[in-house]
C-alpha cells in the first residue's frame, strides 16, 4: 500500500462519517428525514404527491364549511316561508265562512297583502355572502314586482354548485323558481305568489264564490312542494356531514402516511449519531497517529 493510499482512506472515511453525523444531526434537529429530494427521490415524490392532496382537501374542507352554512340559511328561509304559507292557509280557511262579515274580510285582506310583502322579502333574502339566497349562480335579484304589480322570478335559471371532493360538487342553493314555481295548482301550474295574489283577489268585494277554495288547494300544493324542497337541503346537508367526514379521514390516514416517510425516530438517530462520532473519534485518533509517523519511523 503506498503511502496517500494510507491517508486517502482514512481521509475519505473521515468525510463519510463527519456527512453522516451532519445529516443525522439536521434530522434530529429538524424531525424530518428528508430534506432534498436527493435525501430520497421517492419519498419526496410521496411527500409531494401528499402535500397536494392536503391543500385540495383543504379547499374542499372550506367549500364544505360554505356549502353547509349556505344550505343552513336557505333552510332558516325555507322554514320562515312555510310558516307564512301556513298563516295564509289559516287565513283563508277562515275566510271561507260564509257569514264572515265585509270588514272581517277586509281585516283578512290586509293581512294576507302583509304576508306577501314577508314573502317577497324573505324571497330575496340575501345570503352571508351579500348574493340573493334564491337568485341563482348569475342572479342579482330572485323576485321583482312587474309593472302590473305581480310579482315574478328574475333569478338565474341554475343553482349555485360548489366542488367538496375530487369530480364532486354540491349545490348549496335553490333558485326561487324550483323552490316556489312550477306549481301544479287546480287551474294549471303557478307560483306561490300567484297562489297569494290569487287569495288577496277571492277576498275583494264580489270575488267568485268558490276562489278562495282554489287559493286553499293551492296553498296545500305550496307547501307541498316546500316541504319537498326542505327535504331536499336536508339530504344535501346530510350529504355534506359525510364529505366532511371524509376529508377529516383522509386527512389523518395522510399525516400517517407522512409521518411514516419523513418523520425522525428521534431515539434511534440520536443512537446512530453516537455511534458514527465514537467511530469518527476514533477514525480521527488513528489518523492524527499515523500523519506525525516520519518515513524514518517506517524504516525502523
């Protein structure tokens, strides 16, 4: 063996071991087993791959959050406007008595008039977001009075879709039309206002004698199809809390993942770290003897 090749060795063994306490020293340090890619060119890819998987399932978990606080107020509205469909009916239930005096129909009149101005106003509720709750996804307005005074959807033709998941969205709205239109009422199909309108004009002096019992079995249709659409938000909601679920899931089967790839065994590192700097101290110690050895050393 000639004599660099006595000192290359221990000296390409000595930079071995001092890069080897480096890195378990960052890894301790740190927690992380990987810090480059040349750490480990699949684990990073892994660790990549996950950490997108987490920012997307992030967003999703914000849209989840939107998407059920939306379906909550549209529920909120939903349930004002039964309660005053109901009121309505009880209205015009007690309109129906034949011997109900002119005032007394008058009196009910007024108050039908004040459950459509409620009406239109929770119609055009806006949502925590400043957007019309039934107006659609490109609505500026759900419901608007026309110059003949009838009241009438301006909305837009579709409900507002959020994305909760990989190819997966939800609608988190109802537009006015589906939820108070296309009612199949007894002379065709209508709308709630319409119904009202129609209540408010059975209870006017010299009214036809059987309208206010349409209005009724319209009314019974109205909520009929509220009831229906209630149901549906609730199913959505439902919908909702399971993707929630999922994500938080996926979420903690991720970190586990993660954890297994990149976190430290903070024992076993620090372990592995006394041995290399015993085995440097002692690769150095061997060293420093054999540099101040002289040639005349060698010869004797």
């Amino acid at each position: 063996m000639t004599t660099a090749q006595r000192f290359d060795r221990p000296s390409l063994m000595m930079a071995g071991l001092n890069k080897q306490a480096d890195t378990l020293q960052t890894q301790i340090a740190t927690g992380s087993k990987i810090a480059a890619p040349s750490d480990s060119a699949t684990g990073w890819q892994q660790l990549s791959g996950l950490k997108r998987a987490g920012a997307d399932d992030k967003a999703y978990d914000a849209n989840i959050k939107t998407a059920q606080a939306l379906l909550g107020e549209t529920e909120s509205a939903l349930d004002a406007v039964t309660t005053q469909l109901q009121r309505a009916k009880a209205f015009a239930v007690q309109a129906n008595n034949g011997t109900l005096p002119p005032e007394a129909r008058a009196s009910i009149l007024k108050d039908v008039e004040a459950i459509i101005t409620d009406l239109l106003g929770v119609a055009n509720r806006q949502d925590s977001r400043g957007h019309p709750l039934f107006g659609g996804a490109t609505g500026d307005t759900a419901f608007a009075r026309q110059d003949d005074g009838s009241i009438a959807y301006v909305g837009g033709e579709d409900g507002m879709s959020i994305p909760i998941g990989d190819g997966q969205s939800i609608a988190a709205t109802e537009t006015g039309a589906r939820a108070f239109g296309g009612i199949a009422g007894k002379d065709g199909e209508t709308d709630m206002f319409a119904i009202l309108a129609s209540l408010a004009a059975a209870l006017a002096p010299g009214a036809e004698a059987d309208a206010i019992e349409t209005a009724m079995d319209d009314l019974d249709v109205a909520l009929s199809q509220v009831e229906t659409t209630r149901a549906s938000i609730g199913a959505r909601a439902f919908r909702l809390d399971l993707e929630a679920e999922r994500v938080t899931d996926a979420g903690i089967a991720r970190e586990a993942r993660r954890s297994g790839i990149e976190d430290v065994d903070t024992s076993e590192a620090i372990t592995q770290l006394q041995k290399t700097l015993t085995v440097l101290q002692a690769t150095q110690a061997s060293f420093t003897k054999l540099t101040s050895l002289s040639l005349f050393d060698y010869l004797r």
